[in-house]
C-alpha cells in the first residue's frame, strides 16, 4: 500500500472509530448529561437543588424515561463527528506537523506537543458541530421544571420544536449564522484546553501501562480515561458553565436568573452574585457523564481502531 493510500486509510480509520467511540460514550451517561445542563442553566431559587440523583428521580417521575435521554439522538448526531473530527485532526497533526509516525507505530508525541494537537482538535471539532450543541441545549432544558421561562412560552414547553425547526427559528429570528454559533467564544475557552489535557494526560498514562493481557489492559484504559477526563473536566469547568448559559440566553436569560454582556462581565457577575461555588455549579454531575464517558470513548476508540486495521 502507496504512502497516500495508507494515510487515507488512517484517517478513515479514526473519523469511524472516534465517531462510535463518542456516540457509545455519551449514550452511557445521557442521563447525567441532561441533569448537568439542568444545573448549570438554572437559578438558584429553581428547581434541581436536591443533588445529582434526587434531580436524575425527578426528571424520571416528570418525563419518564424518555426524558432521561432528551436530547440524546441529536447528541449522537452531534458527537459522532465532534469525537471524529478531534481523532482525526489529531492524527493528523501528529503527522503533518510534527512529524510522528505514531498511528500504529510506538513512536510518541512530547507533551507540548500533545496539548498543541490537542487544541487544534478540539477547536476544529466546535466549529464543525456547534449549532447542533446549542440547539441540544436548548432541547434538553425547554421541557424541564426550570421555574416557567415564561407564560407565553407555556405552549411552547408543553409542545417543543423538532431539531430541524429549532435550527430554521434560530437562523431566522437570532441573526442567521451568529445566532446558531452563540455561545462558540465561551464554549471554545472551554473545549480547547479540555481536549488538549485530555489528551496529554491520556497518552502520557499509557506510556505508563504495563504490558499484559488483554483483559487488564482494556482495565488499564479505562482507568486512564476516567482520569485524563476528571483531570481536565475539573480544570476547565467554569468555561463549560458559561458556555450552557450564553446559549440558553436568548430563551429567557433573566427568568432563569442570569443576563450577560461578554464573558468578562459573566465571570464577575457569577463571582458577585453566586460565590466560587456558582462557578461549579453542576461539576459532580458533569463529572458523573465525564469520568465514565471519556473512559469509555477511549476504550472504544482504541478497539474498533485495532479491529479495523485488522481487516
């Protein structure tokens, strides 16, 4: 096989794996994902104060169990090439720009290195996805126990927007492509770095595991994902807050309990009136999706990757 052909092979191979791998990841923990953006976007006189799991019970007794997955489809649908966009681009990166051979070979990034690839990654992965973020969003609280948007949006709470409908309203009545990319300035301050520590911590782990047989080893990678998640989940955290709430601004940003101006004026404004708690608000919960789900989305990647080489 011709150097071009191999490399064509190779990026095929990480968009389908890294696809799966984020799907089968995030359908895992769907539940914890719509309790976290049920925390974050809230006030804090609103309803989910009762902690992760009496707030998982409530949305179940409320919605049932489809309301536990609110959102999820369009997240597969999202998360499929957000996850194998990040794949790729990263391979790519560690080909085209530094020149490490390291797809199926033991040849490794630097750590720098891996926090730059991992930041292009994650960059290029918001831009090609992001209004299928912000319209899940907005699905995954329209429905909920959020203390009333409004009166006038009563019908629309009891009866939601399909995905498609939600993309055409907000094309059309918050400013065509700005208005489906609100929120992409906090929501890269967020997955930029995220990505790239993931990313780094990760591959810097497994440098570390021992070979052994199968079995331990997918173990070892699970544990390592749960931590390169946790780790940069937890230094990030702030950023992902804000990026829930200036997405859900133009839905009734002040019955929720919040109006901004910039991210500088958030930040503070978050500092004045809810304290440095207000700043993690929902980070148990997002750490409840996160751990599981980044150790899941490695595992799987690594798998269908291997497998489908073999073939």
């Amino acid at each position: 096989m011709d150097l071009k052909a191999l490399a064509k092979k190779e990026s095929s191979i990480a968009f389908v794996a890294g696809g799966i791998a984020g799907a089968v990841s995030r359908t895992v923990v769907s539940p914890f994902e719509r309790v976290k953006i049920l925390l974050q976007v809230q006030s804090s006189t609103s309803a989910y104060n009762g902690g992760i799991f009496n707030a998982v019970d409530q949305v179940y007794k409320e919605e049932g169990v489809k309301g536990l997955f609110r959102g999820n489809g369009l997240n597969c649908i999202r998360i499929f090439p957000y996850s194998a966009v990040q794949f790729v681009v990263y391979e790519w990166c560690k080909k085209h720009i530094f020149h490490v051979d390291g797809f199926f070979g033991k040849e490794q990034l630097q750590n720098w290195q891996r926090l730059v690839a991992g930041g292009l990654c994650g960059g290029m992965s918001v831009l090609a996805t992001y209004p299928l973020d912000l319209v899940r969003t907005r699905l995954s609280i329209q429905t909920a126990n959020l203390a009333k948007l409004s009166k006038s949006k009563a019908k629309d709470i009891a009866k939601p927007p399909g995905v498609w409908e939600l993309l055409v309203k907000t094309f059309k009545e918050e400013g065509g492509i700005k208005g489906l990319y609100r929120g992409v300035y906090p929501t890269s301050l967020g997955v930029v770095p995220y990505v790239a520590v993931n990313f780094a911590v990760y591959e810097q782990l497994k440098e570390f595991m021992p070979t052994t047989d199968a079995n331990l080893a997918h173990l070892y990678k699970l544990t390592m994902g749960a931590i390169s998640g946790g780790v940069a989940q937890t230094l990030v955290y702030p950023f992902d807050l804000l990026r829930r709430r200036f997405q859900v601004l133009a839905m009734g940003g002040n019955e929720l309990g919040f109006q901004y101006k910039s991210v500088t004026d958030a930040l503070v404004t978050i500092g004045k009136t809810e304290g440095l708690k207000g700043y993690y608000k929902g980070l148990t919960a997002n750490l409840f999706k996160v751990i599981p789900s980044t150790a899941v989305s490695w595992v799987v990647y690594e798998f269908c990757r291997d497998a489908m080489n073999a073939w």
